[in-house]
C-alpha cells in the first residue's frame, strides 16, 4: 500500500504538472495558507466536499471538476485553509473505485528551480502520504519548525537548520503522519514538552528571495535598509535596487543569475 501511495504521487503529479498551464489560479482569500498537494482515495463525499486521507477538501474552486466517487484513487492541489481545509484548484482522478493503477515507468517530476542549494533528502522510515508546502516559518523549536500551524521534523543534520529563521519562506516535501507509519507523532523535545508532528521532512529549501544562499554555504540576508551590503556573489536585486538605483541585472553581476 505504501510503494502505490508513492506511484500515485509521482504519476498524479506529472498529471498536475501537465494540466496546470490549462487552469487559471485560485485567488488567495482571507485566511489561506500554502499550497499543498497529495494523493489518497475519496473516502466521503458531502455535497463539494470530498475526504481524502482523512483530509477535507472544498471542490468549490475547481473549475469543470470531474465526478468523484467514494473509493476512487484522486490527486488534489489546491490552498492550505487556516482551519486545515484544503481549497482544491485541480483534482485528478486516478483511478475508479476499487481499481488499482498498473504500474508503468515512474515519470519523473519537473519542479520548479529555487534560490539556494537544494539539501540532501532526508531519509524517511514509514509511508506517510507525501505533500508540498510552501510558506512563512512561524516558529522554530530544535529541529521542528512550524508553517501555517503544521509542525515539520527536519533531520536534525540538515544544513539548512544553521541558516533558517522566523519569518523565511520555504518549500517543504514531506510525509503526513499517520496511524499506519512506524513513526511517533509525538516528540519529546524536553522533560516536560512534547509537539505533535504532522508531517517528516524529506526536503526543505529556502525560497525567501531576501536570503541569499552561496554554494559554499554562506548566507546573506538583506536587512530592509541600505546597510550590511550584499556580497559581489549575492544577486541581492531588491538592495541593490533600492540602494543603488539598479534592476539588480546589472553586467557586475550577470554571472549570479
């Protein structure tokens, strides 16, 4: 069950890849968080409400949505509420009910190119259902970070904890705990506290455009005045646009695009 959620994940991904030129985005409302995206069966359907994986998904959004049927294997992305719905912008099916997709070669996913190194994938024990979620760090706690009130577990080896701080955007894929996986939700941080985690790290990337990351390591952040000037590595368009008057495209600095 676990190497089919990984299937489903990979070839209904390639599918929203292929179908999101075709889609015209949501508009954020008040409220809504990162996008995310997984794969699961319909396990209840309640008027433009579906449940996947123990997951409440509004349909509402989805333009021209397909028949969904309890049972049927789907592929959802779409908006993280603040109350923890999902707004759906594409759904796919996968599969009917009681169908189970015969595997062919795994497409590979095409992901978009992001600031900064991208850190080694974490090791993963258990099969959670895999998303992506994207947003602002609102705390940190050890190696355990929160995004839209989701707690994330980074390997406490990633690189990437030296550099993050509250307040970075970033991209995370990871798997959702759930009752089936080895792993615990709880984790004990201290004699006295414990932190439910909701999802494992496998990858985590920066994507702050304010945080300038080189391939050796070094980071420069920019301040939001004109002092601590960027690095001549760092592209830094947003300070050298607003403290030297440039597009941040200049010829000094083509080689860091």
């Amino acid at each position: 069950m676990k190497t089919l959620r990984r299937f489903l994940f990979l070839y209904g991904l390639t599918a929203l890849i292929a179908l999101a030129s075709l889609v015209l985005p949501v508009a954020a409302q008040d409220g809504t968080g990162g996008t995310i995206s997984f794969t699961g069966t319909v396990s209840a359907i309640s008027g433009t409400q579906i449940t996947v994986n123990g997951l409440t998904v509004s349909l509402e959004a989805v333009e021209a949505a397909p028949e969904v049927l309890v049972g049927m294997q789907v592929t959802v992305q779409g908006l993280l509420l603040a109350d923890g719905h999902i707004m759906a912008q594409i759904i796919v099916i996968i599969a009917p009910p009681g169908v189970t997709p015969e595997p062919t070669a795994s497409p590979t996913p095409t992901l978009e190119p992001t600031p900064g190194p991208s850190p080694t994938p974490t090791a993963v024990t258990g099969g959670g259902v895999v998303v992506v979620i994207e947003g602002p760090v609102e705390a940190i706690n050890v190696n355990i970070i929160t995004i839209y009130n989701i707690n994330i577990v980074i390997n406490a080896d990633d690189p990437v904890l030296a550099i993050i701080q509250i307040g970075d955007l970033v991209r995370v894929e990871g798997q959702f705990v759930d009752d089936d996986d080895d792993l615990t939700e709880w984790i004990r941080i201290d004699n006295d506290t414990q932190i439910n985690i909701t999802i494992i790290a496998i990858t985590i990337v920066i994507v702050d455009i304010d945080v300038n990351i080189d391939v050796d390591g070094t980071v420069w952040r920019d301040p939001g005045n004109c002092d601590n000037p960027p690095p001549p590595w760092a592209p830094a368009h947003g300070w050298r646009r607003r403290c030297e008057g440039g597009s941040g495209s200049d010829d000094d600095h083509d080689d860091d695009d």
